[in-house]
C-alpha cells in the first residue's frame, strides 16, 4: 500500500510530489516511464520557462532541474523506465519495468500526469506517397537537440503550434531553409511571443488558411504541394504551389494521454480530451486527481505546475481525511468558450477558472453569469486560441446557484 502515487515525472508530476511532500505526505512514489525525470522539457533547450514560477528566464532543462533538485533534496521516491499498464477505479495499479517485471501497487490516492503526445500525420489524410523525410515536430525536435541528428535542410511546417514556430526557428540556427510555415485556420494556434521571436525575426512566411495538399517522392521525401483553403477548408485548386523540400514537419495539435484516464472509468470531457475535474483537479472517481497536459494542453509550463500544485495539496487533503462538501455548480460555455477548467464546482471558495476560446475575437468581454444575474465581467482588447485565459470567481457568487455560465460578448 502506498499513500500517493503520481503517473508522470515531467513538471507536473514533480511540481505535484513537491506540493503533497509540503503539506505531510511521506510515502510518495513516483513512476516515470523515461530514463529520467523532466518530461519533454529536457529536449525543449529554449529559453522562456519560469518567468512566473522562479522569476528569472529558463531554458527547459534548467526549468526541470530545479524541481529535481528538490525531489533528491525531500528524498521523494521514484522509479525510471516504468511503464504503468492499467489503473482500476479502485487505485490499483500495474506497471512494468525491467527489474521488477510486471507489478502492482495499491495506492490510497493517485495524480495522473501522463501529459500529452502529438497528433499523428496518419489523422490528418494528406494524399501522397510514404517517403522518409515526414516527422512529428516535437520528434524533430528530439533528433536536433538530443540526438544531434539533423532531419533534413530543406523544410516545410505544416501547423503553427508552438512546437511548430519553434522549430521553425530551430532548424534555421542549424543552416536549415525554412520554406514556410502553414496553417490551415485563418489565425495561429502558438502565442503570439513565438510568431514575432521564432518567425518574424527571421523572414519565415507564416501563411494562414493554408494546407498540405500533396506529398512528393518514393524513398526520400522531395516536395510538397501547398494550397490555400475556403472557409470550410477545402482547398483551392488555382492557389497550389509545388514546394520543393526534403522535410516536412508536423504540428498539427496535441492530445491528452489519456488511456489509463479511461481504463480507471473517469469521466472524460469532449471538448479538452481530459478528464473532468473540480476545483481541486479530481475526477469523478473520488482519490484520483489529474494535471498537467493530460488534463488540458497548456500554453506555458508555469501554468502546468501551479495547476499540479492545486493537485498536490488536494490529494494530500484527501489522504488526511479532510471532509468535502457536497456542494456541485456546473459550468457550461456558448461556444465562442470552449471550454474551462475546472468543469465543475463543488466547494464555495475563491477559485480561479482556466478557459479557451474558439477563434480570434478583438475587443470581447468575458461574462460570467447565473440565470439572468451577472456575475462578473471581464474586457479584453483580444482573445485567440493560442492563450490560455483566466478569472477568479469569489466565494460569494457562488452562493445559492447551481450553475455557472461562461460567455463572449464580442462588439462588431
């Protein structure tokens, strides 16, 4: 029987430990299924991370390092090149590695940090050839910064996450010609930092409303066939453009690692492909908490870790017996929102409500309401996808209600 045991030893993972670590828990264990603690950060070799946590600018390994540091520092337990199988509803779990074989461990509560993984090539249906010279942007990524290996010097991007920009970026610093980077909605889904530092400051055309139409080549990858899209996304026959290239790389979004969310019959929101939590980040199976990528993609790690903090302090909470209220406000969106986290309430304090929005809206309010009574407002002067938003919702509007409302009031 262990006390806590967190799935992933990325940010949020760590960030998690730490927090129960602060709050009495002892018996913590960690299970990592890399070679080594830190998550994707340790390839993310750009600076950028920790302006909100630490206060200074990191790169991503420096950024991981300061909270292993700690975990070694507290002596908090943790297993490398493990594998979790499976996750039943009542906290057992079972993994694998190489010295243990398959074991299982009952755990009192458990946090799910499993993060994300990126969408593949196979679900996006270019036409075209299978050639050698097509990968995943945060693979990429990988073969540059820990590897050493170079994928190709002639470069096309389709997709403008910010995996995407900042390899676009990445791959310039190595002598590589970026030829453009593509996106098939009229906006960017990276934020806006990334556009200026990562393309602007170098000449890379950022072309919206744009696809891959065609793949070129047998063995090795020799060009692409670019196109600008209607409004419905179809392509434009008279727009194609043949760009010769011997790499293409894809940033086509990211999802939740959520396969073990699910085998532990947790109830999964639509929309974030996360689970669906409280105020608290536990799901609807009472003991097991999520947070991190595998809950909602972030824009910032900063954001990751103060949200595993939440995560850390209620599982220590659960496991000290703490009593919970039975309170449960719902929070529903128009649309224009797509989505907040937490979904759900269910006790009365300050909290603060993550959201996304669907497009790119230019001086919009935020509205929060209940009924006909509203709650709270919030101008801003621009909304995109690619920025994560936040409001803090007081402890007294949540009195006497049964539900939340979250709109975008946009002027025309």
């Amino acid at each position: 029987m262990t006390d806590l045991v967190i799935i992933g030893g990325g940010p949020a993972g760590m960030s998690a430990a730490l927090a129960a670590y602060d709050r009495g828990v002892r018996d913590i264990l960690i299970l990592e299924r890399d070679d080594s603690l830190g998550g994707i950060l340790k390839q993310c070799i750009h600076n950028g991370f920790g302006l909100h946590t630490f206060h200074e600018e990191l790169t991503g390994p420096e950024y991981a390092w300061k909270y292993e540091k700690q975990i070694h520092e507290k002596q908090i337990a943790y297993k490398l090149n493990t594998m979790v199988l499976d996750i039943t509803p009542d906290k057992v779990i079972t993994a694998t590695n190489e010295t243990e074989g398959i074991f299982t461990i009952q755990a009192k509560a458990i946090i799910l940090a499993m993060g994300c993984r990126e969408r593949p090539r196979g679900a996006l249906h270019i036409p075209g050839t299978r050639p050698s010279g097509i990968y995943s942007a945060g693979t990429a990524q990988r073969f540059v910064n820990l590897e050493g290996y170079m994928p190709g010097k002639d470069v096309v991007i389709l997709g403008s996450g910010d995996i995407g920009l900042i390899m676009a970026r990445r791959m310039t610093l190595e002598g590589a010609k970026v030829h453009a980077v593509c996106e098939l909605m009229p906006y960017s889904g990276g934020l806006a930092r990334n556009i200026e530092q990562c393309l602007n400051d170098f000449d890379i055309p950022l072309k919206l409303s744009h696809t891959v139409v065609e793949i070129h080549g047998k063995k090795r990858l020799e060009g692409v066939t670019i196109a600008e899209v209607d409004p419905k996304g179809e392509p434009i026959e008279t727009t194609k453009e043949y760009i010769p290239c011997d790499t293409l790389l894809l940033s086509v979004g990211l999802i939740p690692e959520n396969e073990l969310t699910k085998q532990a019959g947790i109830q999964i929101d639509p929309v974030t492909g996360g689970a669906r939590v409280n105020q608290d980040r536990q799901t609807s199976v009472p003991g097991i908490f999520a947070c991190g990528n595998v809950l909602h993609v972030h824009d910032l790690v900063d954001f990751v870790s103060k949200e595993a903090e939440i995560a850390g302090i209620a599982a220590a909470a659960y496991l000290n017996g703490v009593p919970e209220t039975k309170t449960e406000i719902s929070i529903k969106t128009d649309g224009k929102i797509r989505y907040t986290v937490p979904e759900v309430i269910t006790e009365k304090k300050d909290i603060t409500v993550y959201f996304r929005v669907s497009g790119v809206y230019r001086n919009a309010t935020v509205c929060v309401t209940s009924g006909k009574n509203v709650l709270l407002t919030k101008k801003k002067q621009k909304v995109s996808p690619g920025e994560m938003e936040s409001v803090i919702i007081k402890k007294e509007m949540l009195e006497q209600i049964d539900e939340l409302m979250f709109q975008l009031e946009v002027q025309s």
